[in-house]
C-alpha cells in the first residue's frame, strides 16, 4: 500500500501546481504562463493514468497469486489426507473408501467410486464408494454395482484403456457411458477417473462425479495421475502383505479345523466347532453343516455358528435338490458366489441386501464319489481363490470325518453287540496278537481262565494254564497249545484238552484256534474258541458205560444163544422132532433179529457221536465176497434164492474189514429178502475210474420207484411203513451202510426202475500192495477167557471139531495163572471181565513169556481204535459178539492156529 500513496501525493502535488498556474496566469493575462500549466496538467493527467494501469495490474497479479495458492493448499491438503488414509489403513478395503472420501470433500466432488480389476484380469467390478451424505443417490450407486466393465467400456474403462485420466465436462451426454440415464436422474454431470497403476499395469480406476459441469482441470488432472501411481504402490504393498498374512490365517484356519476334527468328540461338536473356525479364521457371518441321511434323501443341519446358531427353522431338513444346499449335493459340485444379489440361487435378496451379504461358499462333502453332507457359507466380503482353496480342501477333510465318525458310532454299535453277545456265550473267546498280548477276553474265558496279569509267553502258556493232552498225564508242549498256534498261522481244529489247575477242579475243554490276518492279508493274531465239555465227557463216560453195559448184558447171552440154537439145527444133540426143529428154527431166526437191532442201535449211536472208528488195512475183494456168501449161505437158502459171484478184479481195497463186510452183508440179505423165490442175487466186483473198486448187488425184486430212491439211506425209512409189510427191518441198515462208506472216503448209491430190480453199488479206494496174513505155529491149546458159563460152554462145543484142548478162565487173575502153567497157544478174551479187565490181562502178559501168543478178543464192548493199540499181543483179531458170524469166528480161530481157511467155493450154490 505505501509506493501506492506516495505515487497518489505525487500526483496530487503537481496537479495542484498545474491548476494553481493555469489560475495565476489566467489572472496575471500571460498567456506563456497559461501553456505551461496546461501542458503540466494534462501531464499530471497522463501520470494519473499511468498510475491507474499500474495499480489494476498489480491487482490482477496479486489475484493470480492467490489462487495459485490456494490450489497449492488444497493439493497438499488432498495429498495429506491420502497419506494419512493410506498410512493408518490396515487393508486396501479399509483404505480405499477413505481414500474416495478424502478426495471428494478436498475437491468437491459428491460422489466417489473404486473399480478392482478381477483376478481374471478381464474386467472391472465395484469394490468400494462414498457419496454425499445429504443426497440419495442409491439408484446410481446400485446400478454400478452391477457392472462389469471390459476394458474401454465406459469411463473407467477408458481410464484403464489410455492408462491415464480421463475428464468428462457431462458425462450424460457421452455414448460411451452406460450409465448416462441414471446419472442424470441422480443430478451428476461432470466426472473424472484416474487409473491405479504399478509400472504399467493397472491395478483399479477411481471415478468421481460432480453436479454441476466443469471443464477439464489439467492440474487436478496431474495430481490424479500422481495419486494413481501412490495408490498403485499401497495397494501392491498392501496386496501383498494381505496374501501374506491370509496365507498365515488360511493356514492357521486348516490347521485348527484338522484339530478339531481329529478330536474324540461326537460328531455334532466336532462339526460345530468347524463351523465355529470359519466364522473366526474368515470373519464368515455364518456357517453351516449339513449330513445326508441316505434313507430320507434329505440334507440334516448339524452346526450353525455366526450370526445364527439355531439348527431347526427352515433350512434345519432340505431335500436333496431343493433350494441352493440341496442342488449343491444333487449336483455335487461347489457353488461359489462373490456377488451374492446377482446370484440367482439366492431366494432372499432381500434379506442378503439388509444384511450386506457379498459373498457365498458352499461345498458337497463327497467321500469315495459319495456325499455325505453340505458345508457352506456367508461372508460380507469378497472370498480369494486361496480361501475358497482351503474352504475345497476342509471340506474334504470334514467329509472324511463325517465318515471316520459314523464307521466309529457303527463299530461302536458293533463292537457293543459283539460285546453283548461273546458275554453271553458259553464259550470262552480269546484273542492275543502275535506277541502273546491279550487283546480280548470274554466273561466265559474269565471264568474258565482267571488271568489278573498279562499273559505270560506263548511258550509257557501250557505250563502257566496246566494244559494237558487227552491222556489227562503229559502237558502240552512248549508252544504247541492251540492259541500259540494260531498266532504263528496256523488253522487248528477241534482238538480235546483237560486243564486240571493246581487250586481247583479239572475240566476238560475242547478248542478251536484260528490265526487272525489284516484285509492285506498280513498275520495280526490269533483267535481261540474253548467249550467246557466237563459235562459231555461225563455224560459221555455213562453213556459208554452204558452202551458197554448194554453190549455185555444183551449180546453175551444172544451170542450164547444163537451159538446154542445153531448147534442144534446141526445135529450135535438128539436128533428133535419136525415140530421141535421148527421152533427151534424159529427161535435162531428171531435171535438173529434181535442181534441185528441191538447191533444197528449201537452202531447209530456211535455214528451220532462221531466214535465210529475204523481199523483201515489192506482187503481182498474176493475174500470179502466169499465171507458174504458163506454168512448168508443159510439164509439164501431159506428163501430160496441163489448167490452168484462175479469178481473181475483181484485189486486190494482200502478199508475197515468188519464194516465193510458188515455193509455187503446188509446189502446182500436185502436183496435176498426182496427177491423172489427161485431168483438169484449177484454180488459183483469191478475197477471202476478213479481207482476205486465197485461192489454191486443185483437182485430181481420189485425196484424202487424214483421218488422213493432218496429215502433209503436215512434212518428209519421203509419203503412200506404199515404194520402189515411182508419184509421186517428197522430201516437203520442202509443209513448206517451209508455212513460206513462215506467215512472211508468212497460213495455209495443205487440204480432202480419199477419191477426191474435194484442194484445197489458202492466204491472204495483201491491199494497197490495187498497186506501179508499173519499166521504162527503152535500146538492146539486154546484159553477161554469169559465171565459167562454159558458163552465159555457154547467156545468150547464150536472148537470140539478143530480137535483142541480148551482152557477156561472166568476172571483175568485165572487167566494169567492158566497162561503161566499151560502156555496157551491162543486166548480167546472178552474184555468186560469181573475185577481185573481184559484191557488189565494183556497189560499183564505183555512183558511175560506169553507176550506173543495169538490172541482173538471176543467180546460185546467194541474196541476203539486206541484202545485196539493196548491190546496187542502176538497175532491179534477183533470180533465183536453179536455182530460176528460163528463162520467168522470159527475162521479167526484157525487163522490164527495156522489152519487154512476152508474152501468156500462150494458153497455158493445152495443145496438141491
């Protein structure tokens, strides 16, 4: 203001002098003094102006100056509050909208918006806004919301093309600006969008809107490119930093879900708990888990964390294929959504709007190509590829789980069925692995082995438990029990023990052992099954006492009289009276009967029981067959049928000598029992294929019809059951013919058409080397050992022809003295004696000088195979009372006297 006032004085003075001049000379009439004044006006005038100029240009310069200024504040205002924005924002979604808000209220502008490029690279979408808070301008907002914008298309996708601001003065007006209609009813005009770049990539585009048009500002234009280069390095800093710390989080979120679901919890929990680590680890405003229950079809919610934590409502039960969680298991695939408003699977849009909802996730639970349940999510911001990622691989860990626990409930079911049922059983189980370590014991192992510690070794478990073999003396060896078998692999099958424990009683058990294997088919154990017979054996102790009871007390005396009847029918006493004769004839028939249906009942018995043994050796077929014919010489006879042989091979056959004559003789008779009279059976030997030899009967009867074939060979069918059938017989014959057979490994069977006849057929395996006789020397002495005077009285009438001296004994103390003074050349034993036993007689004489005299045993108990081995002395033969034919026994006899067998050819045809 000073130079101004002292230029304003100046004029002043020298106006007043020129004015004061002019006067003077006006007044004094001089007309020089008149010029000069009026040339030093008008030069005062000229100054004048000259000053005006000067003070209107200093005023313009000092206006341009201010608003330089002012832009320069407002620039460094601007620049400030992005700083300062950009400095406190913990994230780009945090720090841009701010960003935006800084902008617009430095520069005035209402309206900001942030485009992100989308990870395709292929568009920009609306990531971030601020607007005006006194205007509504929702409808512009929602429908840039909307948009994708392709590169070049609209303002920021110009912006993004050029790479480079972009100024609009009414973005209305432009063609290439989809949204110029909405604008325009929201009252926006002007616009500008500057690109945020790093190097030359472009990262997003700003764009802000203002009411009123303006012209192109070129230095808010540079500062906006340089706000997008500064831009450009937060976000790539921030971006970075983001993907580090959301790998961290994602990896944080896998490994606390993967803990959670390795936990011993129930199912329910263990899935809330997921639930529970997506909303914490991916701030999700909730999340859900569904299971498939198969029956129903139907998707059940188990958990539900967040904003909602109830399971029942609307979406506690989908149907697979309804709503957007049961496509998603229909079609079992993802569902992902970063846009949930356009999301057309979304039926509450509304709702999703209200509540900001931006994002959704939802993933099958597929196992082995089965869905197992759902698991899905909400969130109020956008999911990364690398979330979305972990969500993929929780999802199949949860499917995983979802599976490991319902195969645990189901073992658990199982195992505590299987629990229910080993405790109930009467038989002991027990498992141990391969080690020798206990892994299980049911209540009846407990019982019968009390074990408080841990198993000792495998190879003291004989020791330790007193497991004995069958003889009740000698323990298991070491390692050989059944259970120490099994966990070395090997199959044992049932096998007898007594276990006689110091402390209390014994008992016998029998068991079975199993090795256990993996599915790879690797040894893991072994498994022992043991049954207490204490009782059986007990039970079958007085059973066999009885049976041996019932031999001794029913065939002794049948033996003594059919022996008897026999020997009168030949002529040994009187010679009776027709009428005498027949009775008699009678009363032989009869017994004969009744020895056959005490010897079939034993034998069934036995076969039921599993005690039929057989004493296997090497047989001739013919000598099988000649036996036959001669033992039913008589019989044939009586029934006026004739016996023919017909044996085309010589080959041995491999088998029990009385069973299997024993079985011919039940076919023969049957076939002599069926036929007609003046017919005749034959008796047949083949080699069939397979070496295996075939006996045959055929007969002439009256067949068998096909539907009856099948009956046969069960117990007690006859063909004809009424009371009034012409042929007699139990019906047990065939059934126990059967069994004979099929327990030497042959088969047996029969071919029948109605009045054709039968034949019945069986095979038995064929040996190479036929058997050597055994015969001994010595001098006719045979010892009678028997508690029966009448069976001893019947011996010693049979043996009067064979010119022998017979000795009798009628206990075994006798015995042994008869043996030491006469020197027997052959005892006749029955083994059920009073005080001293059979068995007790040969033990006796075994290491005497009579330990290798012949010896027939003759008695009604049959001999099993174990015991047949105690009773050897020199040459021995087992014939059973009863069973035996006196031809066999008389054959016996002399075998073992050294006489040879009588020829018996010529009796195979009956007398004229």
């Amino acid at each position: 203001m000073y130079p101004s006032l002292k230029i304003k004085v100046s004029f002043a003075v020298v106006f007043a002098l020129a004015l004061l001049g002019l006067t003077c000379s006006v007044l004094c009439r001089r007309p020089e003094l008149s010029l000069a004044s009026l040339v030093l006006l008008l030069s005062a005038c000229f100054f004048a102006f000259l000053c005006h100029r000067h003070r209107l240009d200093v005023e313009a310069h000092m206006a341009l100056v201010d608003v330089a200024r002012k832009s320069i504040e407002r620039r460094r205002e601007a620049q400030h509050a992005v700083t300062s924005v950009l400095s406190e924002a913990a994230a780009p979604e945090e720090g841009m909208p701010e960003v935006l808000k800084a902008i617009c209220c430095t520069f005035e502008w209402e309206v900001g918006l942030w485009w992100l490029l989308d990870p395709s690279e292929e568009f920009l979408s609306l990531s971030g806004i601020w607007q005006a808070p006194d205007k509504d301008r929702s409808n512009f907002v929602e429908a840039s919301r909307k948009l994708h914008l392709p590169i070049s298309t609209g303002l920021p996708g110009t912006s993004w093309a050029r790479n480079e601001p972009v100024w609009l003065v009414d973005a209305t007006v432009e063609a290439n600006f989809p949204r110029g209609q909405v604008a325009a009813e929201a009252g926006l005009h002007a616009a500008c969008a500057f690109p945020v770049v790093r190097g030359e990539k472009v990262l997003g585009v700003m764009e802000f809107f203002s009411p009123a048009m303006q012209s192109p500002d070129a230095d808010m234009l540079e500062m906006f490119a340089a706000f997008g280069s500064q831009l450009g390095q937060f976000l790539e800093r921030k971006q970075a930093l983001a993907a580090v710390l959301e790998h961290a989080r994602i990896a944080e979120f896998v490994a606390d879900v993967s803990s959670k679901l390795a936990q011993s919890d129930p199912l329910p929990i263990i899935l809330h708990n997921c639930c529970e680590s997506i909303v914490t680890h991916l701030d999700a405003a909730f999340a859900r888990i569904w299971t498939l229950n198969d029956k129903d079809n139907v998707l059940e919610l188990q958990s539900s964390a967040g904003m909602y934590t109830h399971i029942d409502g609307a979406h506690a039960r989908v149907p697979v294929g309804a709503l957007k969680i049961g496509r998603i298991a229909e079609e079992r695939l993802p569902h992902l959504s970063n846009s949930v408003l356009d999301d057309p699977r979304v039926g509450d849009r509304e709702w999703a709007r209200r509540e900001g909802m931006v994002s959704f996730a939802g993933h099958p639970l597929i196992l082995a190509d089965e869905v197992v349940g759902v698991m899905a999510m909400f969130a109020r911001k956008p999911l990364s590829d690398a979330t979305l990622s972990a969500l993929a691989s929780v999802a199949n860990s949860v499917a995983q789980t979802i599976r490991r626990k319902r195969s645990e409930s189901a073992l658990m079911v199982s195992e505590s069925r299987l629990s229910s049922i080993l405790n109930c059983m009467s038989e002991a189980v027990i498992v141990a692995d391969t080690q020798g370590k206990l892994l299980l014991l049911n209540a009846a192992a407990q019982r019968m082995f009390p074990i408080d510690t841990e198993l000792p070794p495998p190879e003291m478990w004989a020791e330790s438990f007193s497991l004995y073999m069958s003889d009740m003396r000698t323990l298991f060896p070491p390692g050989q029990d059944p259970l120490a078998r099994a966990i070395r692999g090997e199959q044992v099958d049932m096998t007898e023990l007594y276990v006689q424990p110091p402390d209390s009683t014994g008992m016998w058990i029998t068991t079975t052992a199993s090795p256990l294997r993996s599915p790879e088919g690797l040894l893991i154990g072994g498994l022992v099954v043991t049954r207490d017979v204490t009782e059986r054996k007990a039970a079958e102790r007085r059973v066999s006492e009885f049976y041996s009871t019932v031999s001794h007390e029913l065939r002794t005396p049948l033996t003594s009289i059919r022996a008897s009847l026999g020997l009168i029918e030949g002529g040994l006493t009187e010679e009776l009276q027709p009428t005498a004769m027949e009775l008699v004839e009678i009363a032989r028939s009869e017994c004969d009967r009744l020895i056959r249906l005490v010897n079939d009942i034993l034998d069934m018995k036995k076969i039921e029981a599993g005690r039929l043994e057989l004493i296997l050796s090497s047989l001739d077929p013919e000598k099988l067959v000649l036996r036959t014919v001669e033992a039913l010489h008589g019989f044939a006879g009586e029934s006026r049928v004739s016996l023919k042989t017909d044996v085309k091979s010589q080959h041995p056959v491999t088998g029990d000598r009385d069973r299997i004559l024993q079985v011919l003789t039940n076919l023969v008779s049957n076939a002599v029992k069926f036929s007609l009279p003046e017919s005749e059976v034959l008796i047949a030997v083949e080699q069939v294929p397979g070496r295996h030899l075939r006996f045959s009967v055929h007969d002439r009867g009256p067949g068998i019809a096909g539907k009856d074939v099948k009956k046969l060979f069960t117990q007690f069918q006859q063909l004809d059951s009424s009371d009034t059938r012409p042929k007699g017989g139990t019906g047990l014959g065939l059934a126990i013919a059967r069994s004979i057979i099929e327990a030497h490994g042959g088969t047996i069977g029969v071919e029948s058409q109605p009045g054709q006849g039968a034949m019945f057929w069986f095979e038995l395996p064929m040996v190479t080397v036929r058997a050597a006789e055994t015969t001994v020397p010595g001098s006719p002495k045979v010892l009678i050992v028997d508690d029966d005077p009448p069976t001893r009285a019947v011996i010693a009438q049979m043996l009067r022809g064979l010119e022998v001296e017979c000795l009798e004994a009628e206990n075994g103390e006798q015995a042994l003295s008869l043996c030491a003074s006469d020197n027997p050349d052959l005892i006749i034993l029955d083994l059920i004696l009073p005080g001293m036993s059979g068995f007790d007689v040969v033990e006796q004489l075994r290491p005497s000088k009579s330990g290798q005299v012949p010896l027939l045993i003759y008695s009604a108990h049959e001999a099993m195979a174990s015991e047949r081995e105690r009773l050897r002395l020199g040459a021995t033969r087992y014939l059973t009372k009863a069973r035996s034919s006196d031809g066999e026994f008389m054959e016996s006899v002399r075998d073992l006297l050294g006489e040879r067998p009588r020829e018996l050819k010529a009796l195979l045809t009956p007398p004229p």
